[in-house]
C-alpha cells in the first residue's frame, strides 16, 4: 500500500512581471535604439542585450555616455513612454501565463503582482490584466 501526501494548496501565489506574465524585452531594445538614434548615435541588439537585468537608473548613465543629452530622469521617462506605447497596441503576454493565472485565481487562491518596474508599467499591466480575466489582482 502506497502513501501519498495530500495535494497541498499554496497561501499565494507571487507573480514576476516581466519575462513571466509578460516579455516586453522586445519593446525595451526598440525603445533603446530609438532613443539612441535620437542623439545621432548607434545602438545595437547586443548592447541592448547587454542592459537587459539592469536597473533603469544605471541603464541610464550608460545612455548618458553614449550621446544621450538627458537627465537620467528624463532617459527613464522616455524609454517608459515609449514601452508603454507598444504596449497599448499589443501586451506581450508570455504563453498560458494569464491561462494560468486564471485557473489559479479560479482556485482561490490569493495572487500578487511583484516587480522591480516603476509603478506605472505594472499599473497597465495589471489594467491589461483586469480586462482579460475581468477583475484586478492585488498589487
């Protein structure tokens, strides 16, 4: 005879952002060269791919020493600005992430958004959320 343990629920269930709900390293890398060229400089996929992980506040100096005449503040903003403009006209959304948010939310089971993304991109990803399974995740 055979034991087994009960199927155990968790008490909740935190969700990383980006590269697990959505990948919107593609907008970033478009946002990025955009900026760049802005300047009269050259940004390639590889010094995009170079930054991917690394905080704004840092990504921003190295656009600084790349031609980018900005405070980092404003470097920020405009690279926000930009990813969030290709992201209200297509969310990335990585595959069966919001299947599966739904079934665990369908469950019961408590669900958090957590994110090292300024305030503003989670909202409109929770917002986008909100639309597609129709009620807002906790933040």
């Amino acid at each position: 005879m055979s034991t087994s343990a009960p199927a155990s629920v968790p008490a909740a269930v935190l969700w990383d952002m980006d590269g697990t709900l959505v990948d919107t390293e593609p907008y970033w890398l478009v946002a990025e060269q955009e900026l760049v060229a802005a300047w009269g400089g050259h940004w390639t996929h590889e010094d995009g791919l170079e930054l991917v992980g690394q905080g704004l506040w840092s990504s921003a100096l190295v656009f600084r020493s790349r031609g980018v005449d900005l405070d980092p503040q404003q470097i920020i903003d405009t690279l926000t600005d930009r990813v969030l403009e290709q992201i209200d006209e297509h969310v990335p959304w990585r595959p069966g992430a919001r299947e599966l948010l739904a079934e665990v939310r369908a469950a019961g089971i408590p669900t958090a958004l957590v994110t090292m993304s300024i305030r503003r991109m989670a909202d409109t990803i929770i917002g986008a959320l909100e639309h597609e399974l129709g009620e807002r995740p906790s933040t």
